[in-house]
C-alpha cells in the first residue's frame, strides 16, 4: 500500500494561454549597438594610456638600476680599500711581520671580498738595490699557496706604478692600478684585473704630514681583484638581464667588462665613477622591454566586458515580456520535473526509509534501501524490527518524541534473520489528518567495526598484541582511584628483558620483534584471570596482578621469569636464551600515585639489573633505594641546568716541577651552579649523569664554550699553552665525537696543538678500538691526549705501548700516600721511567704539598696538579658573566 499526496501547485485557469510576442521596434537595437562602439573606443585609450605608462616606468626603472649596480661596484671597491687600510693599521701596531703572522691577519680580518672576486693581498718593503734602484719587490702574501708566485715581482717595473706609489706614500691615499692581466689565475674566469695600493708606514701613530710620511714608509700593500667576477657580483642578475653593461677605464686601452646580448634601440645611460685616482665609465644599454601584456589584456577584458553587458542590457529591454512568459513556463516545467524526481530520488535513496500509519504501527512504505536490508516488512509492526526489547516496548506504548529517537544506535533484524547495527530516528508527522511515524535509518555495520578496530589498536601494541604504555597506565589509574580501606593488595611487576639489544645489533630488528611476539605469548600463558599484562616499550613489559600479596605477586614474578629464561629462542643459524630482571612494587595503598608507582617499579628493577641480572627486586624503602631516588632527581636537576645555562667552569694549573714541563698549562674542570648561587661539585651530580646517559651532553657543552671563550680562560688573561678536557666514557663511544670536536676548532678558529683531551684508562680498556680511532683521527687534527687515572686498571703496561697518547696521569691514589709508602714511590718511579722512554709527559695528580711536589720531581715526573700546587679557579668569562645583570647571562 502506497502513500501518496495527490497536490498540484500553480494550476493554469481555464482559457489562459501565453500570448504571442510582440513586434518590437528597431530603436534599441540600434542604441546598444552605439554604447558597444563607445566602449570599445574608451577601452582603446585607456589601453593606449597604459602602454605609454609601463613605458614610462620602465625608463625610470632603468635609470635606477644603473646607479644601483655603480653604487654596488664602488662598494666592493671600498671593501678592497677598507680590507688595505685595516692591514695597514696592523703594520702600525706591528711593524715587524713574516708569513706566518701575514697570513694570521689576514684571517682574522674576514674580508667581504671573496674568492674569485679577491686574489691576493701582498706586501712589499721598500729597498735601495745595489745600483741604487729602488724596489718594492713582495715578500708578504696571502693566501700563500694559492699566490707563490707572487713573491720576488717588484711593483715598480713600470715608471707610472712607481708615480702612484710615491702620490700614494705623500698623501696616505689609495692608488688603483690600470688593468692588466694578473698572475694568479682562475679557471674559466679572465685574468683581467686591477690592483689597489696603500703606503705602509712604520710602528707608530698614524704619520700627519708628508714629511712624515716619507722618512716612516717602508713600504706598500697591494690587493689583487679580477674585473670578470667583481662587476657580475656588483651587477645584479636583473642588471644583466635587462642591459648589456660595458665597463672601460678612461685612462687605459683595455676594456674592463662586458657582458652579453644585443641591445635594442639608442637607449644609452653611462655613469663615471672615480676611484683610486681612476676614472671608469659605465655603459648600460637596455636588451628589450617587455611590456606588461597581463595588465593591458585585463583592461582590454574588462572594457570589453563592460560594454558588451552594457548593449546586453538595453537589447533585453526588447524581450523583455516575451523572456518573461518563458521564464513561467520554464520553472512550472521544472516544477512538475522536480517533483516526479523527488518521489524517485526518495525510492532511490541510500538511507532506509519507512513509514507506519495508525496506531496499530504497521508499516505501510518502505522504499528500495529498506527492502533489500530488512526484506518484504510492509504490513509488519515497526516495533518488530528492533532487537531491544526496551525499544519494542515504547513503539508499542507509542512513546515517540523527538529528543528520545533522534540519532539512536540500534540492532535492526529482517523477518528472516538478517541484523545490523544502523543509526536511526523516528519522528512523528501528520498526513491528510491522519498521525504516521516517519523513519530513516543508515547502516552503521562498518562504521561501528572500523570505530571498534581503532578503539583495539588504541589501546594495543600492534606487534605483540598486548596492552600498549597508554592503556597500562590508564587502568592502572582506575585501580588507584577505586581503591579504598577495605581493598585487597595488588602488585605491580616491572619486566625488562636482559641483553636484548644484542639480539638486535646481532640478527637485526626483525628477530628482535619476532623474539618479542614469542615472549609475550608465552607470558600470557602465566596470567590469571584479571591480570593485565602491556607493553610498555621496546623490551619493558608491565604486568599488573589483583588480588595478590607480596608471596603471590614474588611467586608470579617467579613464574614469568622461569617461562622467559626457558625460551629458547632461534633465528637463522643462532639460538639464543632470554633472561629478564622484574622489579615489584606492592599496592596496598590508595594514596599511591601513578607516577610514584612507576618510578618504584622502575627503581626495583634496576636494583635487579645492578644485583646480576636474571632476578626479582621487591620494591623496598631503603638506603639502596633512596640512592636511586637521588640519582634520578639529580639527572633531572641537571636537566633543568643545562637548559638554564648554570653549568660553570673552573681552571686548575698544572705546574712543571722542573725544566719546561708543559709550559702555561691548565684543566677545566665543571662545576654546577644551584639558582641560590650555590656551586655544587661534581662528585655530587656526576654519578646521576653517567647512568642516566647525560655525559655526552656535557662534554659537549665543555668542548664547545671553552674553545669558543679560549682566550678569556684564565684569570690573569693570558691565553694558555695547553688546556685540558676530560672526555667520559659515553663520548668516546659516540662515533660523530671526533667530528664534534674538529668542527668546533674549526669554527672558532683554536689551535689544535693547544688541546689536550684526557681519557681514563678505564675507559680506554674498556673500548680499546673505538678510543684508538677517536685519539688518532685527533692526534693528526695536531690535538694532544692524555691518559688519565693511570695506574688504576690491571694492566696498565701492557696497554701503554698500544695507546697513541702524548702524556700519563699517574693516578691520586699513589701519590696521596707517597711519602709513607714505599711501594707508591717505586710505581711512580716505573711509571716516569716508562713513559720517558716513550716519549711521553708525566703528570701527578693530587700534590697536597710542596714536599709531596719535590718528592715527584726527584722521582722524574714532569708535572703536578693538586690543591697544594694551585687551587681552582672560575675561568675569566664566566668571572665576567656572574658580575654582569641577570638579563644579559641567561
């Protein structure tokens, strides 16, 4: 049984048909055509006068561009100029110069100019020949490799070079040279260039007048440019795409530069510039101009545009009824359309629809989606279709609203068993008089399955299918919340796995995981029922017990432990056996907070690891424990340090006890600064940053803030022969160190030879290889290294001759007692004859006295380090950090 409503709208009355369109005058037709000629004729102009505007502001365009590009090339030119007048200021302060002191300047003085634009810098003294000819011959050049050649050319050989030397020695004035082919060459760029000259006159204040002048000269700085490389930077890739540039010095016959392409037109700009005594033209001659065809075709578009509406809109006035008695038809047409489409988009909707009438509520519509889910229902109650029996009960009861059964997740079943979750609402209407329920529903089948599978991998690892770190926590949370007086204990057990990374770095990932697959299945078998086991990353797995006391959760740990340990697991050609060290935390407690559980777990199980591995560790409040809880807290103090920048650093000296020793020799050593101001030492922090990885992060920050403040070290503010830098173990085992520590003296411009990098003997046993790589890759960098803690390990002889080192540290311990202990006296003795005989530096730590030091000297050792010698001291940048306002240390 079908509804439908039977209404008609906008009936046509009787006899009322459209009436015939009218002769329409001839008038109008001819003014729109005279507004679309006027249009035309007023977009023409304005295009004209568009056309002559880019012209116009292409000229001016040009015009600015030439003094942009001269204005660029006298600046380089300047920048040439200043690089000589700061190296004549040198030769004030320094009259005394060689090569190597040149070239040191010259570094320092980071001159824009750069290559290929910049060849050479060179100074030549002024000298009698024998003939009584004077010269300028070079003697001073830098870069040297690149200009050898330079060296012994007198600057003099012509007669006009000559002249400009001497306007240039009286007047304290920079001289240019004509251009002329340089020496030094470039490949695929013309050795063309020009050469700028400065007097140098001797140590001194700047000489006044030119007698002055004269009798202090001795002799003059010379900087190379090649022409080709210093106009294409000074003319910008747009000067060159918009002129061919033509450069020529007025006095000289050879042309400076010239650039390519064919100039369009008699568009000429020349502009002179004079410098060192010469005087350059600049020829710029425009390539082609492009008008701005864009902006003409928008004008051009919309003039058009405008007037043809314009013509449109007085021709409509002629059809004006004629459109209108259409336009009726048309949408009376597509009303009639629209409604027969209506009732046959409704059949064809997705979405299932269906319709009751009466208060019996049987169903008397239900369109295609509804029968090929739910089968032939019409005639069947609504009521029916509904697996709730909740639901069932209010359709009979006729307890329909809108807020109650909009948007309501349902289980919809056919006649003949077929059921699916859909998205329903129901609503009541009236029609024809007569009260019907209306309802659409949508099946949510797949949404529900898809939302239900992202829930799962929420809360799941995906590879061992276990619980993931989130959810852990998140039931763990609701265990504390709920907990109370009366509830009984439970357990918290902290598993990880011992040695895993081996298996990893042996066979690869890919066994890792599959390793991690057979353990969590074979720990599920443990489980009981309740018990949530996860993991929580990597090789750590949590697993949480209810209703347990310390003997059942110490008898599960047990269980899981056995079960790991009898996994033999096999992969390729290797079998490997699993161990795992579980920390237990009893929870009987509902104050217990969640990070403080974890952090207990975690504690427990580390004391397991420290114990030998392979075993349980209950959680307990003890001095061990506390130790750990100081660890962590520390790591994270120091955390927040390095982040606050409250690191600081004090120097002590080590002295030479006779003969040259090391020269001006010191060692850094970290101290950290509490926000009071209070400096804490580091036997106090140090032991947290070792385990908790943190060392490489400090040596770092030490390599890289003393070389960068290397001269302001020392206190008394002379920049030291050697300093030392301790290096940790985990450093040396980070394989990008030695690049960390090259980079650095490269970046702020330190003398490899004056770094001493100090490693404990420990330490270099422990990684013999990878140290003896790290050591020689900075021993050829010209570094220096120390072994430190000598004497401490068990074979420290047979090491000795496979360690490329510079010097020893005898160890604190052998000297604390030397004067009492015989024994100590013969070590050292061993140890400074040894190393002499390698060619090594001795060095003493711990001197508490003079007499302890001149017992050592007696002994041979070379140098000494303690509090008797030399306390610590804040080095000078930091002195001057601490004075400076708060702002500007941060």
């Amino acid at each position: 049984m079908d509804c439908q409503v039977d209404t008609q709208f906008f009936p046509r009355p009787a006899g009322d048909t459209p009436a015939p369109p009218t002769r329409s005058s001839a008038w109008p037709r001819l003014w729109a055509l005279l507004v679309l000629l006027i249009g035309l004729v007023i977009t023409a102009r304005i295009a004209h006068y568009e056309w002559n505007a880019q012209r116009e502001r292409a000229r001016v365009q040009f015009d600015a561009q030439a003094d942009a590009a001269m204005l660029r090339l006298q600046t380089m030119l300047e920048q040439g100029a200043g690089t000589l007048r700061a190296m004549q200021t040198v030769f004030l302060s320094n009259d005394r110069m060689d090569q190597a002191a040149f070239e040191q300047y010259h570094r320092n003085l980071r001159s824009p100019l750069v290559h290929p634009v910049y060849s050479a810098i060179a100074f030549a003294p002024r000298r009698l020949d024998d003939d009584g000819r004077l010269s300028y011959r070079y003697e001073l050049v830098a870069p040297y490799r690149q200009n050898q050649s330079l060296l012994g050319f007198d600057m003099v050989n012509q007669e006009a070079n000559l002249l400009a030397l001497v306007r240039a020695r009286d007047a304290d004035t920079l001289t240019m040279s004509a251009p002329f082919p340089l020496r030094q060459r470039a490949e695929g760029i013309d050795p063309l260039g020009v050469t700028l000259r400065l007097p140098v006159y001797s140590h001194g204040p700047t000489p006044s007048g030119t007698g002055e002048r004269r009798a202090r000269e001795i002799g003059a700085l010379a900087i190379g440019l090649r022409l080709q490389p210093l106009a294409e930077q000074a003319l910008s890739p747009s000067v060159l795409d918009a002129f061919r540039v033509r450069i020529h010095d007025t006095g000289g016959t050879l042309p400076l530069y010239q650039s390519g392409g064919e100039p369009q037109g008699d568009t000429r700009l020349e502009r002179a510039l004079e410098f060192g005594g010469r005087r350059w033209m600049l020829e710029f001659r425009p390539l082609a101009w492009r008008p701005d065809a864009g902006s003409i075709a928008i004008i051009v578009i919309v003039g058009l545009t405008i007037s043809a509406l314009m013509s449109l809109l007085l021709w409509s006035l002629v059809t004006t009824r004629q459109r209108a008695m259409a336009v009726g038809e048309q949408m009376s047409r597509r009303y009639r359309e629209s409604k027969a489409r209506f009732r046959a988009l409704n059949e064809l909707l997705p979405a299932l629809v269906l319709m009751t009438r009466g208060r019996e509520g049987r169903i008397v519509y239900a369109n295609q989606a509804a029968r090929r889910h739910l089968g032939d229902t019409v005639t069947q109650p609504l009521a029916t279709l509904f697996t709730d029996p909740q639901l069932r009960q209010r359709l009979v009861a006729d307890e329909v609203g809108d807020h109650d059964w909009a948007n309501l997740e349902a289980v919809l079943h056919s006649p003949s068993g077929h059921a699916f979750w859909a998205n329903t609402s129901i609503a009541r209407i009236e029609l024809a008089g007569e009260p019907h329920l209306l309802m659409v529903a949508t099946d949510i089948s797949e949404q529900r399955e898809l939302t239900e599978r992202l829930s799962y991998q929420a809360s799941h690892d995906t590879l061992t299918e276990l619980y993931n770190r989130r959810e852990f926590e998140h039931r763990l949370e609701q265990a504390l919340a709920e907990r109370d007086a009366d509830s009984p204990p439970c357990a918290l057990l902290y598993i990880d796995l011992d040695q895993f990374k081996l298996i990893n770095d042996v066979s690869g990932h890919m066994a890792g995981d599959q390793l991690l697959a057979q353990l969590a299945l074979a720990m599920r078998q443990q489980l009981r029922d309740g018990d949530v086991l996860a993991r929580l990353g990597g090789d750590e797995f949590g697993l949480l017990a209810f209703r347990t006391d310390a003997q059942g959760a110490t008898a599960l740990a047990e269980r899981v432990r056995n079960c790991i340990e009898a996994l033999m697991f096999a992969w390729q050609d290797r079998t490997y056996t699993i161990s795992a060290s579980i920390g237990v935390v009893m929870i009987d407690d509902g104050q217990a907070r969640l990070k403080d559980i974890l952090a207990w777990a975690d504690t427990a199980c580390y004391q397991a690891k420290e114990n030998g591995r392979n075993r349980i560790q209950i959680y307990r409040d003890d001095h061990e424990t506390s130790r750990r809880h100081g660890e962590m807290e520390w790591a994270n103090r120091l955390r927040w340090a390095i982040e606050q920048n409250r690191l600081v650093l004090d120097y002590q000296r080590i002295v030479p006890l006779g003969g040259e020793g090391l020269g001006s020799c010191i060692e850094l050593l970290l101290r950290l600064r509490e926000e009071d101001g209070t400096i804490v030492p580091p036997g106090t922090f140090l032991p947290a940053a070792e385990r908790y990885g943190l060392m490489p992060t400090l040596d770092r920050w030490v390599i890289r803030h003393a070389l960068a403040n290397f001269p302001r070290l020392h206190a008394e503010g002379q920049r030291p022969d050697c300093v030392a830098i301790n290096l940790s173990g985990a450093s040396i085992e980070d394989d990008d160190l030695a690049d960390f520590i090259l980079a650095c003296i490269e970046d702020y411009g330190v003398s490899p030879d004056k770094l001493c990098f100090e490693i404990t003997e420990t330490v270099a046993v422990r990684s013999l290889l990878k140290v003896v790589g790290v050591i020689q890759r900075l021993r050829r960098a010209g570094c220096r290294i120390a072994l430190d803690d000598f004497g401490a390990g068990m074979s420290s002889f047979g090491y000795l001759k496979n360690l490329p080192v510079d010097l020893i540290k005898i160890d604190g311990s052998f000297i604390r007692d030397l004067e009492s202990e015989p024994m100590s006296r013969t070590i050292v003795s061993a140890i400074a004859q040894i190393g002499h005989q390698l060619g090594l530096k001795v060095v003493a730590e711990w001197v508490g006295d003079r007499r302890t030091a001149d017992l050592l000297h007696t002994l041979g050792v070379d140098c000494g380090q303690g509090f008797g010698l030399h306390r610590p001291e804040r080095v000078q940048f930091q002195r001057l950090e601490c004075t400076a306002p708060r702002a500007l240390t941060g």
